[in-house]
C-alpha cells in the first residue's frame, strides 16, 4: 500500500511542471470571499493553488474541487482547510474551558463531532490543536490553549489530535467524517513579551525544552501529519525561518516528517521583523528550514522558480515539498473521492442533536466554582427569591467565541434561556435592564433599589465579552472592566447574597469581586450549550467537578504567574527581608492552578509509597466523600525534585485521576510513577535523570495535598 502510494506520488512528481509543483505549496485564504472568485477559481485552473483556508461550505467546495480535478491537466485535488478549533457548527466549549474538565476524552469526542460536522462541509484539515503552554493571561490566545501546564498541553493535544484525525487502527484521516490535524504553532509564541500577541520571545534552551516542546514531541508521537511555524522571532530569528527550531529540534530531534506550513503570511513578515531582506531570500530561507506551505503571503508562488531557474534552490527541494502535500491528498484519498461531501450529508450531520448533548456534558464539566460562602449554591429554586442580572445574562452576541467558524449566533444558550427552559419559578425574576439602566444613568432608581434589597439571592453574570479573547485580543489589565466592578459594589451594598458568574477567556484578577460576593463561578465561554451547563451548576443538578488549569492572579502586575515555578536563591518569607517577593501585593496567586471547589467535600487520607521495583513507584492515597451530595473528584500528584543539575520546578503535575463518589464513599485512588516520568530535557535536548529525594503531593489542587518522598 505504502510502496503504491510512493510510487504513484513519484510518478506524478515527475509529470509535473515546476509551475505545477510550486502551486501545490501555495495556500491561498479567506480572501476568496473578497469578491475575488474569478480570479481564484482562474488561478485553480492554472495549477498555482494547492490548498485554500476558510471556504466553509460544500457547494462552494466541491464547486472549486471540480475546477481543480476537471479544468486542470494532471486533475490534482484541493486541500481545504479551516480553524476548526472548538467546533465547527456546534460551538463547544474554548480549550482553556475544556482543559479545565481535566478530562482529555471530552476533548476527544468534542474534536470527533467537530471533525465529523467541518469535514460534511468540505473541509479535510484543521489548523488545530493549539498546543502553546500559555503562562500569561495577557495573552488573547490563552483561550485557545490547554492552560499553563505542559502535561495538560500533552494529554489535550493528543485527545483532540485522536478526535480529529481517529485512531491509527481506524486508518486515521481517511474516513469521510475525519481531518488532518495540525500541532501549532511552533514554537514559543505564548511566551510574547508582555502578554503582546506577535510580540518578541527570548528564552533559554531548557525552557523551550521543558515547558514548550513536550506537547509538540507527544503530538508527533500522536501521528500529528503537519505543524504549523509561529509568527514570533524566538531568540532573534523568525520562528518560521529559524534553522534551530525547524530542522534541529522539529525535523531531526522531534523526527517530525510531516508538512510544515507557515502561519498566515508570516513568510512575507520576516521582511517586517527585519530579517529577511526581500521575499527571494525568504522564499530561499524557508525551503532551506523545509517548510513546505506558504500560507497566503504568495512568497512561494512568486519567488521559487526564479531560484531555482537561477540555480539557487535545487530542484528537489521543491520535490521533497510537494511530496509532503501530495501525501496528504493521497491519505485523505482524495485521487479516487476529491468529493467527500454534499450538501444533503451537510445538513444531516451538522443538525443532529446528540451533538448538542454533549456540548451541555463538556460545558458542565468545564466550570469551576470557585467560592462557596455560606452555602449558597446550589440554589433551591421555588423555595427562596433569586434576582438574575448583569451584562451577559442574555446577550448571545457576546457569546460568539473567538474562532468559531460556521456557530450561529441564534444557537447560543443564554443563562436567562436556561432558567426559562429549566421552569422559571414565581420566586425568581429576570431582570437584563438593571445593568443598562446602571451604566446609563450610574445609579439604581428605588424600585430597582427595593427589587435587590427584598430578594434572598442574586446571580450576576459579568466577564468579558467572547470577542475579547483569542489572536490580536491582548489586555494590559486583567481586572474586571471598571462599570462592571462598580455595579457589583453598588449592588453588595445594598444586598450581600451575590453569586457571581463569570464569561471570559483568560484567568482574571478577582481580588475586588471576591470580596464583594459569596458564590463565584468561573463558567468561562461554553459555547453554544453555555446557559443550559450553567443553570445544570447552579440549581445542583451537575455538581461542579472542573480545576482550573491556570493560575488565577491577585492582580495583573503579578503576571507571568504559573505554580511551576522554579524556588529562587531568596524564595519569599515572612521572617526575611531580602527575599523573592512584592511589596505590594503577594506573590501567592488568589486561586492556584488545580484548584476546584464542589457542592461535596473530598477528604485525604493514607498516602503511602509502594516501591515495586528500581524503575516503577506505586503511590496510593484513600479518598472519601465526606459530603451530602455525589461528586467527582480530580486527585492531582505532583513531584518536586530537590537538588539536581539543574534547578527544578517547586511543583510539577504528573498525573491525575477523576474519581466519581457517592456521599460517604471511599475509594483507593493508586498512580503509577516510572522513573522516566520524573526525567527532563538539558539544554541539549538530551534526557536527564538526576538521583535524588523527590518529594511527591497528591492533592486536590497545586497548594494543598498529603506528602510523601521516594529516593532515585
Ligand atoms: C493564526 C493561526 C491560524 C491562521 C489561519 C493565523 O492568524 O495565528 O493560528 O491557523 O491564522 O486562520
């Protein structure tokens, strides 16, 4: 089979012009709405499009496809291709929601229905996962990743990697409700200074190492066919033209032999970042890196055959390109079906309903509560009077999502169409005038006054509108915007029972609203099932599972914030004076990594170490629920080596379990630690494996758990 395909990419290689080759590496994009179809569907007959981004429907697909098969003398297909990062048409929750399950085959099944529903469109491969560790809630794209930790970056990657693409025994890519997944972007490119989208990175080899490449080095592992390049400069080159990420790192360490493709047009920006002198030299450059897609700058399509008519780029460095992207087609089994849709299929698939239902499962598991004062979650509805306000109680516009390809607006859930749907009692009021009549006229008349005053409960649902989040939607403050802090005061004045609800796309810095409330829930943006998941966890119908997988800061001059840290020469003390700290602020975070409260209370007991033999630690802990309701649990176990050749993190996550447990239950909760799984990266790339004590935590969140040690 493999020795047909070669042979065949072989021979058509050898029948193609250099004109044709050079087209298959070029990418054009969503431009093609423009009003430029003519010209795009000319330059499709004139072999010079390999693959298109952003054309989102069937009929315009296989309308492009046809042009491509029949108008052309070697009738090579299209590749379409698409962001389809949370969903296509059901919108799940944002990864950083998702990650916060700690529950990678959620992530599994939401890329399995986001693959099937994008791949009835037209489209065979998706710019996703984002695998960027992401440490800085600055950082628009936060949204998009799987959090701060690089094993939730690993198992998320590969779960939606799996999702997309189905397991290698179900022949990958190939079945018609599959796409080719692509690990991106690499690398570094959450590390912008500043939280600043596109913004410069600087940093050491062993960080790279540890914290930035493990997710991509697991996807590989995965069978990840392509990666994309990242718009940053990483240590003064342009990460899409730097020889030490693409091919010592990503080719020859990672033994990545997929597709490269560049991210949009940031072949032509390496002549902005200052690097490349003209698009000659970029075009040269890149070949030189192996990158094989030029995304949309059309460097490739306007500078390669003048290199290598000029003898400057050999010939079969074009081959070994094109062959890459041939392969694709070729697995997607695109020569012998260039249709793998229609419309009526479409239809059919991007309406069915169980997709539904489990985008309201994931979106339950995605919330985290945060604050629990006085127990005022769960509700009881019908039995105590609930007021619902705030700006996003039923704005469904505000919860479009950053890339959220063909969701439609009318689709969302809000929280106000939640309760209506869950029976709004006679005891609960909704009121979406409060907030706008608050900031209009910065006060609160009388009646609205008595309305706060005479009610048990208020749900507020603030945060960030969806379109605040994702590429280019860096913030210099985390707080909350000033309106909504003030209202919140205005109203705790009046009225202290306030559950907050909070919609946003990055960690926030709560220090003045959890102060002002006695419940918080972090529901994040849910996607389109968002209202009917948060009334689930309001009215204690789904008892709240999820940990949040970045830190949440006190306040954003604290930030870059992440718990694995490394300790410092001075790390902070009360006693001391000289030490690693604010003088203003504390450097501890308000709510730490792998933190989750539930309506039920897990106790620890009985950690004990179990050594079975020189390479394999059993590590077992006893968890009760000792509470009045079922619930899951997330048993987090961290490591901390004390001395080794290099410093080492305070607190490294290396496995979890989720435990589901009824009231007064117990279980017995075992992790398997390997030696390799306590090893790390020098700054060579190279594995170390220190001797040592290594403290071991297992716990319900980075700060709190039971301490053992085992000795290597
Ligand atoms: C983003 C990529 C995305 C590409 C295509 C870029 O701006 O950085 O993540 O895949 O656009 O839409």
């Amino acid at each position: 089979m493999i020795i047909e395909k070669n042979r065949f990419i072989e021979q058509l290689i050898n029948e193609m012009t250099l004109d044709e080759k050079i087209g298959q590496l070029n990418q054009v994009g969503t431009s093609i709405y423009g009003g430029k179809e003519d010209e795009y569907e000319q330059l499709i007959r004139e072999s010079c499009i390999g693959s298109i981004l952003s054309v989102k429907q069937i009929q315009k697909c296989n309308r492009l496809q046809k042009i491509a098969v029949e108008e052309t003398r070697l009738g090579i297909p299209l590749l379409f291709a698409e962001d389809v990062i949370h969903g296509f048409r059901t919108i799940f929750p944002i990864p950083l929601a998702e990650s916060c399950s700690w529950n990678p085959s959620l992530a599994e099944e939401s890329a399995a229905i986001a693959a099937a529903e994008a791949a009835s469109a037209g489209i065979h491969w998706t710019f996703a996962p984002m695998i960027d560790v992401s440490r800085d809630g600055r950082w628009g794209r936060i949204a998009e990743s799987f959090g701060e930790d690089n094993l939730l970056n690993e198992r998320f990657g590969v779960a939606k990697i799996t999702g997309f693409q189905g397991t290698r025994e179900q022949n990958a890519y190939m079945s018609q409700d599959k796409l080719i997944a692509c690990a991106k972007h690499f690398i570094g490119y959450s590390a912008a200074e500043g939280g600043r989208d596109y913004n410069t990175v600087d940093m050491s080899s062993y960080r790279l190492a540890n914290v930035y490449l493990s997710p991509f080095l697991e996807a590989i592992k995965a069978g990840v066919p392509t990666v994309m390049t990242a718009f940053n400069a990483l240590n003064g080159i342009p990460a899409t033209l730097n020889k030490k990420t693409l091919i010592d790192i990503l080719r020859n360490k990672l033994n990545f032999n997929g597709l490269l493709v560049t991210d949009w047009n940031a072949l032509h920006e390496t002549i902005t970042h200052g690097y490349s002198p003209n698009e000659a030299y970029a075009a040269k450059k890149a070949m030189d890196v192996q990158v094989d897609v030029d995304m949309s700058s059309r460097v490739y399509i306007s500078n390669l055959k003048t290199l290598v008519l000029n003898g400057e780029l050999e010939e079969d460095q074009i081959n070994q390109a094109v062959k890459r992207v041939l392969e694709l087609k070729c697995d997607l089994g695109l020569f012998e079906q260039p249709y793998r849709s229609n419309e009526a299929h479409a239809l059919q698939v991007c309406s069915k309903k169980t997709h539904r239902t489990i985008a309201r499962k994931i979106a339950k598991e995605s919330i985290v509560l945060l604050q629990n004062e006085n127990h005022i979650l769960p509700l009881q509805l019908g039995k105590e009077n609930i007021l619902l306000i705030g700006p996003f109680i039923n704005d469904k516009q505000s919860m479009r999502d950053t890339w959220s390809c063909d969701g439609r607006v009318d689709d969302y859930v809000t929280v106000a169409q939640g309760f209506a749907e869950a029976g709004v009692p006679q005891s609960m009021s909704i009121d979406d005038q409060i907030y706008s009549a608050f900031i209009k006229n910065r006060c609160l008349n009388t009646t609205q006054i008595e309305e706060i005053r005479s009610t048990n409960k208020i749900i507020m649902v603030l945060g960030e509108k969806a379109s605040e989040s994702g590429e280019a939607k860096s913030k210099a403050s985390l707080e909350l915007e000033h309106d909504q802090i003030n209202f919140l005061q205005q109203i705790y004045q009046l009225n202290p029972h306030i559950v907050i609800v909070l919609m946003n796309g990055r960690p926030l810095a709560l220090k003045n609203v959890v102060s002002c409330c006695e419940g918080l829930v972090e529901a994040w943006h849910l996607g389109v099932e968002a209202g009917h998941a948060i009334v689930d966890v309001l009215t204690g119908k789904y008892n709240p599972s999820g940990k949040l997988t970045v830190s949440f800061p006190r306040t954003t001059g604290q930030v870059p914030l992440y718990y694995n840290h490394f300790n410092t020469g001075r790390p902070f003390s009360e006693e001391k004076f000289n030490t690693s700290k604010y003088i203003d602020e504390s450097i501890e975070p308000l709510f730490p990594f792998g933190y989750g409260l539930s309506y039920t209370h897990f106790d620890y007991h009985d950690l004990a170490v179990m050594e079975q033999d020189q390479d394999t630690h059993l590590i077992s802990v006893q968890i009760t629920n000792s509470g009045p309701m079922a619930g899951t649990e997330i048993v987090q176990l961290y490591s901390r080596q004390l001395i080794g050749s290099y410093v080492r993190p305070v607190n490294e996550l290396k496995c979890f379990k989720r435990v589901f447990l009824k009231p007064q239950e117990k279980q017995n909760v075992t992790f398997v630690i390997k030696n390799k799984d306590l090893s790390y990266f020098d700054d060579n790339l190279s594995e170390i494996m220190d001797h040592g004590v290594f403290q071991i935590r297992v716990g319900k969140n980075s700060r709190h758990g039971l301490q053992t040690q085992i000795t290597i």
